[in-house]
C-alpha cells in the first residue's frame, strides 16, 4: 500500500512539473509563414555557366572537367580508420585551394565517405571527419570557410562493391564536388 503511496505521488509530481505557463505578451513565438500571401520577396537570377559563352574562351569549370587538366582529379584518399590527410594528396589540395581562391563565386561540397566496414553510426562520423579534414587543410590554404561545405555519405555512395582490400580503399576518400555538381 505504501508503494502505491509513493508511485502515485511520485507520478503526481511528474505530471505537476510538466505543465507549462502560459507565455506573456513579451514571450511571445515566431511568426507564421502566410503562404497563401504573394511573396514580395524577389531573388536574384541564375546565372548559368557554359563554356564559349564569352566569346570564345571557356569558363573556369570547364578546366575542372578537362581529363587532362590535374583539377579533375578530385578525390582525396584515406588510410584504413583514418582522417588525416596523406601527404601524397597535398599538391591537389593546393591546387584547388588555388582554383577557389581565383574563383570566389564558386562553391565546393565535399563528401566524406567510408568502406562498409564499421557500424552505419561509425562510418557515418569517419566520413565527416574525412571531410572535415579536407575542409580545414582547404581554409588553412586561404580558402574562405564559406566557400566549401562538408557532409558525410559515410557507406552510402561506394566505387567499388567487392570485399577486398582495394575495393575498400577506393571508399575510404573524400570527393570535392563544384558548383552545378550538387
């Protein structure tokens, strides 16, 4: 009987510390959205990038899809359980920090990825530190924060299915996607 006691006023007390005030005048919500109102407001145009456009000489991101050009290797690879930048991918990194610093208007996205090994939780989180890593050796090469985003598609967007080694190396990168591109 004395537990029933104390559960039910235990629970009384819950439920009294749930309720709510109402809000004053001063502590009043956002506004809401009319959506039915005609929006005043306007947005710029989009302008649409194509090479020649100019008069013949070709746009900054047609060098990014030029197979011969070094800018359209854009894939920055991992060790095993790792996001520390190798070496081996410190030219690329400069040289399109170098390409976004000449081409402020041009954003980038990268997507930090992971091999299957791992929890989904895990590799979700190792795919945004990859990117992140990416990220940060970009701005410390004086690329505005503003200009790159980073995201995790940790297992989700792999090279290579099979379970080797190789395969797996080939998804443990982070991807630098360009404006148009996401």
């Amino acid at each position: 009987m004395r537990k029933l006691l104390a559960v039910t006023a235990l629970a009384s007390a819950l439920l009294a510390g749930c309720g709510s005030t109402p809000m004053s005048s001063d502590q009043a919500g956002a506004s809401v959205e009319d959506r039915n109102a005609t929006s005043t407001v306007q947005t710029p145009p989009v302008q649409t990038v194509t090479p020649g456009a100019d008069g013949g000489s070709l746009s900054p991101l047609a060098e990014l899809q030029n197979p011969d050009s070094p800018l359209s290797r854009r894939s920055v690879y991992f060790d095993f359980d790792s996001f520390v930048l190798r070496q081996e991918f410190q030219p690329l990194v400069e040289l399109h920090a170098r390409f976004l610093l000449a081409n402020a208007s041009v954003r980038m996205l990268i997507q930090g990825n992971a091999d299957e090994r791992g929890s989904r939780e895990y590799n979700l989180a190792l795919g945004q530190k990859r990117a992140d890593a990416l990220r940060r050796g970009l701005t410390l090469l004086g690329v505005p924060e503003d200009q790159i985003e980073s995201v995790s598609l940790g297992e989700e967007k792999p090279r290579c299915i099979d379970s080797s080694e190789d395969c797996w190396a080939e998804n443990r990168r982070a991807d630098m996607l360009y404006s148009g591109e996401f």
